[in-house]
C-alpha cells in the first residue's frame, strides 16, 4: 500500500492569513512537522488557469509548472520520493475569468502531458476531470473530458490521438 500526502492545491495566500495557506508553506510546513516519514507519495494539483503549460514557475504565479516548486522543496527537505498529479489541467468555459479557449485548452493538455515524460520524479498526471455524473451547472462543467452523458468533446479525442502515438 502507498501513503499519498494530501494533495496540495496552489494557492497564493501571503505569509499569516487567516484564510488559507500557501501550498508551498504549507508543505515546508509539513516537512517542519515531521511528516517525511508518514507518506509515500506527494499529490500535487497542477492546474493551469490562464497560463500556457510551459510558462516557468514561480511563488506568486499559479501555472501547471508549479509541481516544480513543490518537488523543489522535497529536494531541499532531503526527500526524493515521487510524486502524483492528482489533479491538474485548464477550463475553457467561455466566461471564467481563469479560463483558456477551447483549442488553448488543448494545446495545453498535450504539451503538459508532453512536460510530465520530462519529470522522472513524477508517477501519475491525472487531468480533472473525465466526467461528473450530472452537469454542475458552473465553470466545473469545463474542465471535463466528456459530458454526463458521455458524449466526447474535442479535448478528449485529441488526448486519445495523443495517448495512440
């Protein structure tokens, strides 16, 4: 059986708020704790928002390259061991201020699949999501693969030409 540490969600939180924490201090935080020994694996979510998937990583910039920064610090922690994306990807609802366009959406996907074969650190990058049962009624329903009646949109036969390379 394998341990995953909870899967870390980006957030750009200054230093002391009261209303959440950054994921970077939060996993230093863990690290100062003692928790090196009590997981097996880092779940990570790596999403996108607006940015394209190779924009570089940084502290204040939420990007699906993030991941890196958060591997960064398990190296600094003396910690080698793997990570999973759990969680990750771009939405293309036409009114989220976070969203990309549909054909963005896919470009990122695949070059982001294309980043993780780089990342021999990384076990798993799983895209949120394939499908909710029924429709959400919110930007959510963008993030999917297929609708929930399992009708295909364009994402998702680019990732199974992709995936049949």
């Amino acid at each position: 059986m394998q341990i995953l540490a909870g899967a870390l969600a980006p957030t750009l939180a200054p230093p002391g708020s009261t209303d959440a924490m950054s994921d970077l201090e939060y996993l230093q935080k863990m690290y100062d704790a003692g928790a090196k020994d009590y997981f097996d694996i880092l779940a990570v979510h790596a999403y996108g928002w607006s940015s394209p998937a190779d924009e570089p990583p940084a502290p204040n910039r939420i990007n699906f390259r993030r991941a890196e920064l958060l591997r960064d610090s398990m190296i600094r922690n003396g910690d080698a061991k793997r990570v999973m994306i759990t969680e990750g990807g771009w939405n293309d609802h036409p009114r989220w201020t976070k969203a990309v366009r549909p054909a963005e959406r896919i470009e990122n996907t695949l070059r982001a699949y294309d980043i993780c074969r780089q990342w021999d650190w990384l076990d798993a990058c799983v895209m949120w999501a394939f499908r909710y049962p029924f429709p959400a009624q919110t930007y959510q329903d963008y993030f999917t693969f297929v609708t929930p009646g399992f009708d295909a949109k364009p994402i998702y036969y680019e990732v199974q030409k992709y995936a049949a390379r």
